[in-house]
C-alpha cells in the first residue's frame, strides 16, 4: 500500500501547533515536540515498513500557516530495496509555505540498494519572506557490503517557487549502467553526494568558509540571486558532512533569533 502523509500546522496564542493530521501506513507522525523553544514544534516522520520496495509511493503534503515554526525530522534513512519487477520506487513531497513560515526538514538520507530505482520529486511553495531549509545525502548503497552505485538508477528533483518565480529546478540523475558515475564531472572518486539548501533573504554566509575542497572532501556554495544558498558537498567522509551541516543549522538558527 502507498504510504501517505498530511501535516497542517498552525499559529494559535504565538505558538506553532500540529491542527491536521492525516496518515496512511507505513507513514506515520510523531506528536508534536517542543526541543528548545516554545515557537519551534518538531516532529519526527516514521516509516514503519523499513523501506520502499519496487513500486512503492511515499507521498507528503505538508502546509504551514502565517508565522509557523516547523521542524521535520525524518526518524531514519529512506531505504529502496531491489525493483525486481522493473517498478522504481517513488518518494513524493509537496511544501506550501505561507507569510514568514519557517520549514526546517532535517536529514532526507536516500540509501539505493543494489538493483534498485528511486524518483523523488520534491515540491516547495513559498512566500518572499518565509523561509526553507532542507538537507538531503544520496548514499552510494550499502557500502559494508560492497555495493557502491550498483543500483538501477536514481533520480532526485527539487522544486522551488518563491511566489510565481521559480527559483530553484535542481535534477540529479544517476544510472551507473548507462553513464560512468565515477568520471570526473559526475562523482569522480566520491562516494557521497549532499545538498544543502538555505532559502532565507536575511542569512548570510562568509563565502570563503564554504567553499574548499581537499582529497577526500569538498564543499562549494552557490548564491541563489539574493534569497538564499546552495551548499553542496562531495565527499568521502560522512561524519565531516554531517557535522558541517549542523554548522549551517547553527548559522540559520542564530540568524532567525
């Protein structure tokens, strides 16, 4: 069965509730937690089934109200089992932000086992002055079994329209066996590829931190006109891309305080 999830949040006496909810197994939300701050709700997203299996769709609609504070946290990594009967999983999420909304979606960790296919295609509606924060990592597959981009395919796009301007069209398609994922403009001899996108008008990132590069790790930053960043990492070492993606969670926490 297809997994569906429906979240509405809402502002009620200056603080950020969870109004609607509405799921359908294997997707499932946790109530809503207050971590550091009373304006700030998070909630975690649950898969119960441990993955999609060829032909499965997981699709999210999540709308936030006037000056909503949100945090997502998927509770662990999006796992595509083989699509033996030729059916590519399929992930949908469709974000609508209102007037200075505040969507925060941790970690989106995609792990593509060995003769899998994934799509996903990612949606985001939002204001001028509502904000967008998203981080995502494409695993190469199970590595502690030897399987670096022996899947199918995979193909993540992420849409962003900032009132009726489309402000982000990001596409990344791989499919190890028909394209060399390891030549020098696609992976290279990276195993990891992350994204992180930091759709803000009042942040504002010191431009020589965040663009570096070295043997096993590197990192460049692209401007989005003037709403925001695109940080995106190629690296074989995935703590240091995590831990650097807290930095950049650190930056926009202090920024929106």
């Amino acid at each position: 069965m297809d997994g569906k999830l429906e979240l509405y949040f809402t502002l009620r006496n200056q603080k950020t509730l969870m109004k609607d909810v509405y799921n359908q197994p294997p997707l499932k939300a946790s109530r809503g937690l207050y971590v550091d701050n009373p304006d700030d709700i998070t909630v975690y997203l649950m898969e119960s089934s441990g993955g999609l299996v060829a032909g499965d769709t997981n699709g999210y609609r999540i709308r936030l109200d006037e000056g909503t504070n949100v945090t997502l946290h998927p509770q662990a990594a999006t796992k595509v089992y083989p699509a033996y009967n030729g059916n590519p999983s399929r992930q949908q999420v469709d974000i609508e932000l209102a007037e200075q909304a505040s969507l925060t979606w941790k970690r989106e960790e995609v792990i593509p086992f060995a003769e899998s296919a994934f799509q996903s295609h990612t949606k985001v509606t939002m204001k001028e002055d509502s904000h967008f924060y998203w981080e995502e990592i494409l695993y190469p597959g199970r590595e502690k079994r030897g399987e670096r981009f022996t899947f199918e395919k995979c193909h993540t796009q992420l849409e962003v329209w900032m009132e009726d301007d489309c402000l982000v069209y990001d596409s990344l398609r791989f499919e190890p066996s028909r394209q060399d994922v390891k030549h020098f403009g696609v992976m290279g001899d990276y195993h990891f590829i992350a994204s992180v996108w930091l759709i803000d008008r009042e942040i504002v990132l010191e431009e020589e931190k965040w663009n570096h590069s070295s043997k096993e790790h590197q990192v460049s930053m692209t401007r989005l006109r003037d709403a925001g960043y695109l940080i995106r990492f190629l690296s074989n070492d995935l703590p240091r891309v995590k831990k650097e993606m807290d930095q950049l969670e650190y930056i926009k926490c202090l920024s929106q305080n």
